[in-house]
C-alpha cells in the first residue's frame, strides 16, 4: 500500500496520519507543499488502465499507478514568500498536476483521496453550502449577507443577538456584533458583504466523519468563537460526545453527498430541540480535538485511507 500525504509533512495532522499509516506497514510518501518548486510530475491517461505515471520527489521515486491513497492538505505555492517568479511558475504546474492526479483518480475510484479538491469548494461559499446542508434535515441560523447597514440593523431587530464572520472559504474569527459598540464600523459593509447569523445557545458539537464512522466532540466555553478561547481570555473544555444515532446518519449522508470521505461537521445543540449545523469543514485540522478527547480520528482515516 503506496499512500501520499500532501501538505506540510511537519503540521500535526499530516504528521500524525503519517504515523498511523506507518503503523499499518503502508508505504508513505510525503509531498512536502515548500518543494512543489523542486519535485516534478509526469501523468499518463491510458484508456482502460486509468491515470498513471511518475511521481519525483527529493527523496523518492514513485509509480502513480501503484498509489492506492491520498491524504490532500496542501498549501498554495504563492502562500510561501521569496520564490522567484519562475520558481514560483514552477511550483504551480507542479501543484496543477498533482491536483488533476488527485481528482482523476478518485473520480474513477482507483484510490481513495481524502479530499479532492474540487469537493472541497462546497465550503468556497458559506451561504450555498448551507443550501446542501438543510437538505440533510439540518437547521441552519437565520442568516443574512449584505453589504446595507439598515438592513443590518433591522435584521438584528428581528433576531436578537447576532454573530458576523466570513461567507468566504477563509478562516474567519466569528464575532458577536453589538450594534452600539460597531456602529462606528457598520457602514464598512458596504465594501464588503458580510454574514450575520443569529446568535444561538447550546453546546458546540464537532463531528468528524471518517468514512461511515463517526467521532462527536462537546465542546463547553464561554467563548463566542471556542477556537480562540484563549486569545479571548476563557477556556475551551472538551469531552467525547454521545451523538444521537440518527444525526449521526444525518452526518455520515451529508459528507458523503458532499464526496467529503473526510469531513468535520460543526453543529450547535439548541435547548429547543434543534440541532443547527453551521458548516462542513472539508479539511479539518482534527489534532486539537483528537488531544482533547483520546479519540482515534488519525488511526481511523489511516485505515480510511488503506482500505483496513
């Protein structure tokens, strides 16, 4: 078994991936994203034997056809500073190659890629996602884009209290909005469209969904963004959660219609009743989670990844 990782061999969920696969004997090949000026590719689509070719890295040299998993977490060539243009043009042909290898050979099931990137772009849009989302039996926030002050306001009229953050793919802290303290800054919107959502009570639940298997997180703070308690002054407790077997199967249908094998699913658990999704992260950094409860989410995508 031949499994690439393709990311930053040094972040802890590639490197902890990596060890659970070592475990399992497979073959690893790291794909370091700050060598994509260096290492080189070459595909080759032969009708009725599938995508094929070589793969050339510092270190190895790698038959693509005998690749039977793929890890995808890369980092954009023009993310790193101090490339020279034509190493940088270098760097994005090699990256365009090996995406397109990503995405033919998972299209046409001759290995498993967790994930391909044209599934990612599900989460490009916040607002079209959580069209995808409620078709799954989930409830999402009352929510409203826009780049109109009054409107803003009037919506925060209706709803209470609310939040802002990105609708964008682009990690964003989210933010209680106070339309005293922001007025100041509220007519900024008109630059820029913005998310408001209504602000909802309840424990936060991270589901990471690996295949068909399920791994539920609680998460217990004060905080309005749990991801930066700390920088906010508050702590973030976590503990293995019991998900409620049907939304687990929600969960599982909802990845899985998405082609995200490997997705974390961020829910809200309102007193009322509802369970609230606010959005499928198609390239979830699981360490913190798996730290904080003793859950096995790097072993079960390494046995995802090798068929195991």
């Amino acid at each position: 078994m031949t499994v690439l990782l393709w990311g930053l061999p040094d972040e802890p969920p590639v490197d902890l991936v990596a060890t659970e696969l070592r475990a399992r004997d497979a073959d690893v090949v790291l794909v370091d994203s700050r060598a994509a000026a260096r290492d080189t590719i070459d595909l080759r689509l032969d009708t009725g034997a599938g995508v094929g070719g070589v793969l050339r890295t510092h270190d190895r040299t790698v038959e693509l056809a005998r690749v039977t998993g793929v890890y995808v977490r890369p980092v954009e060539p023009e993310l790193f500073p101090g490339l020279e243009p034509a190493d940088l043009a270098r760097a994005r042909r090699f990256c365009d190659a090996l995406t397109s290898f990503t995405e033919l050979t998972g299209s046409s099931g001759q290995c498993r890629v967790a994930n391909r990137l044209l599934a990612m772009g599900s989460n490009v849009s916040k607002p079209y996602q959580a069209q995808l989302i409620t078709r799954h039996g989930f409830g999402t926030p009352s929510t409203l884009v826009s780049s109109d002050p009054a409107e803003v306001l009037a919506f925060a009229g209706r709803h209470g209290p609310l939040v802002y953050k990105s609708i964008s793919g682009v990690r964003s802290i989210v933010t209680a909005f106070d339309p005293a303290a922001d007025a100041g800054r509220l007519a900024r919107v008109r630059w820029c469209p913005v998310q408001f959502q209504e602000q909802l009570d309840g424990p936060d639940v991270r589901v990471h969904v690996v295949g068909d298997r399920v791994f539920a997180t609680e998460i217990t703070t004060t905080a309005v963004d749990y991801r930066y308690a700390r920088q906010s002054g508050t702590t973030a407790t976590l503990r293995v959660h019991d998900l409620d077997p049907d939304v687990a199967a929600r969960c599982v249908a909802l990845a899985a219609a998405l082609r995200l094998p490997f997705a974390g699913i961020d829910l809200k658990l309102v007193p009322d009743g509802r369970v609230v999704c606010f959005e499928v992260n198609p390239s979830p950094g699981f360490t913190y989670f798996e730290h904080g409860t003793g859950q096995p989410i790097a072993a079960a995508l390494a046995a995802w990844l090798t068929g195991s």
